[in-house]
C-alpha cells in the first residue's frame, strides 16, 4: 500500500504508519495492524461520534 509503512517488531507484532501523518497503530497481523491505523487515521481527521460521559462532571476541569 502507498504511503503506510509495515514493520515487524520484536515480539512478531506487526506496526502499521502512515507516513503522511506518522500515526501508527499495530496488531498481531497485517490486516489487523491496517484497521487499526484506518480506525486512528478516521478520529485524526474528525471521524466517529463523540460520546457523553454522564461521569464528566466528576473529571478534573483539564479533562473535560
């Protein structure tokens, strides 16, 4: 694939990076490793839904 760099770490997981943003994401295969940069690369850009914490009250103000 253009642009996503694989590698094989140490303990034979696989590390996905893109190198446009250098986001990178692993899993114990390829494809695993590939869905997961794909899910990171989505909330980088402002993908997915945001969530109400009904505890976000109770968090640090920094934390909100």
């Amino acid at each position: 694939l253009e642009g996503v760099e694989f590698v094989r770490e140490d303990d034979g997981t696989i590390t996905a990076r893109d190198l446009e943003t250098e986001l990178a994401r692993g899993g114990d295969t390829r494809a695993e490793a590939l869905a997961q940069l794909a899910e990171v690369l989505e909330l980088h850009e402002g993908g997915g839904e945001s969530i109400d914490d009904p505890d976000e009250k109770d968090l640090p103000e920094f934390l909100r």
